[in-house]
C-alpha cells in the first residue's frame, strides 16, 4: 500500500531535519512511538493515540521505503578537467584577462612568455 505521506510530512511527524542518519530516524521513530503509544494513553484518548501512532508507523516506514529505494550514484564523474572548467565558470571575474583554457597551458606559457631569460639571440652576450 503506497503511503499518502510525502518525505516532508513524515519529516515533519517524526522531527526530523532535512537530513538525518539512518540511526536518527529509527530513534525519531522509537521516540514518537513511545509517546503515541495506545497503551499510554491517558483514559479517554485513545482513539486519538491509536491515530497518531499509525500516522507514526505510516511516515517511519515512508522514510524506510525512501532509504531502501535509493539509488546511489557509484561512478566518479568529475574529472579535473570537469573541476577546472566547473571553477572558471563559476569564480572568473575578467580582473587580469581572459582565463587560461587549461591549467597546464597557464604554466607552460608563462615560462615562455615574453621577458623571460630564453636562450635566443637576443638574451646571449656577445
């Protein structure tokens, strides 16, 4: 039977973050549960506590689900090149000109860019 709970609205009955362990949302669960117990139930409530706690039941296994569901991406996917062209992107402010195309090209060419002591006609003493 699919819940009628959204990740959010059982989240929210269990409070629960955006993001918990697996460990945190088993004891959110065992927390509530002790709470909205039937059996707990001061006399006269408890039809009350048995709603509540099958709502309880309802988003801690909706959370379960979720987890047991999800699929993990087990491929690296970025590669430094990826990484590089990720910051140029995001971090070039055009201050000191047009950023190189790769990294290496950037250390390659200013070892042999003008004014640098190249053995050449120009730098030799006659």
């Amino acid at each position: 039977m699919p819940s009628s709970l959204t990740l959010k609205e059982a989240r929210e009955l269990l409070g629960l973050g955006e993001k918990a362990t697996r460990q945190e949302i088993i004891q959110a669960y065992r927390r509530a549960a002790r709470h909205w117990h039937p059996d707990r139930a001061p006399e006269g409530r408890e039809a009350e506590f048995r709603a509540r706690m099958q709502l309880v039941n309802e988003a801690y296994q909706r959370l379960k689900d979720f987890l047991e569901n999800y699929r993990f991406c087990l491929v690296d996917q970025e590669t430094p090149q990826d990484s590089e062209e990720w910051w140029r992107e995001r971090f070039y402010t055009g201050v000191w000109g047009a950023p190189p195309e790769k990294a290496s090209d950037a250390v390659f060419s200013s070892a042999t860019g003008p004014g640098k002591n190249r053995v050449g006609k120009q730098n030799r003493k006659s």
